[in-house]
C-alpha cells in the first residue's frame, strides 16, 4: 500500500498534537501567528526501481515558535528542551498507519529565536497499479519441418 503525503502529514499533526495539546499544527502559510505552533513542510523526492516499486524520499521540517518569556524573548532553555523532546517522538522510528520508518537521523537548528528540526523519511513504496484483464485459454498448433507438434 501506497503512503501519501496527506497520510504523512496527518501522522505528524498526530504526534505533535499528542505531545503538545495546545499548540497549532500549520501546514500552510501562517496569518496572524499566536505563539507556540509549528509550521511543518513536506519536500518529496522519488525515484522510480522498476514498473511496482518505487525509493521515495520526504525531507521533513519542523518549525517550533514559542512564545515570547516576561523580559521578551524566548527562552534558550525551552528551545533545547524542546529539541529533545522532537528528537524523542520522532527517532528512531516513525508511524504512519500501518508502516514503521526508522529515522536514522534528526538535525536541529535555532535561528531567529526560532527551532527547525530536520529529518527524512527513506522508504520504498509500491506502486500501485490498475488490474489489468487477463487472457482467457489461448490455443495454438504449430509444425516444425512437416511435422504437427500439438503436444501429441
């Protein structure tokens, strides 16, 4: 079975949601941000094996922005904390429906104030194809240098 990219995205908005109840999960562009969310994008790379298989890659970025503290900024400990704890839920293997990938790797990084936790998702997928009608019994005879050969 195919994985697609809304089954991956409803399984991180899952995950986060689980681990972060009052958090907003966004997947398009953010209007009017009300810190904390993440803001989560998908970037697919395939690569055909053969006409049924298929190596597929999805480079995966999380954005995790927090609120501002009392002194107005935000807080170097949270986003460590936080870093942790993405890297927990996340690695080593992530679910979605009935699959298991092993992430082998999350990389993080904090600019502007802002967590980015990065990581792929490798797996190979079948590609899924239209039934096609099969033959019904085909008959054949065939003579070889004057001789009838049809299996007698």
């Amino acid at each position: 079975m195919m994985i697609s990219l809304l089954d991956i995205r409803d399984a991180l908005a899952a995950l986060l949601k689980s681990a972060y109840p009052d958090w907003k999960v966004h997947f398009d562009n953010v209007e009017r941000p009300h810190a904390p969310y993440f803001y989560v994008e998908l970037d697919q790379r395939t690569r055909s094996v053969d006409d049924v298989f298929s190596e597929r890659s999805i480079a995966v970025v999380i954005s995790a922005v927090l609120p501002l503290n009392r002194a107005g900024r935000v807080s170097r400990r949270e986003l460590f904390e936080l870093m942790d704890r993405l890297d927990g839920l996340i690695r080593p293997v992530f679910r979605v429906k009935d699959r298991a990938i092993t992430v082998l790797d999350g990389r993080s990084t904090i600019v502007d104030d802002i967590l980015h936790y990065y990581f792929d998702l490798n797996f190979v997928d079948a590609v899924e194809v239209a039934p096609v009608d099969k033959m019904e019994e085909l008959e054949f005879g065939l003579t070889m240098k004057g001789m009838n050969v049809n299996g007698e």
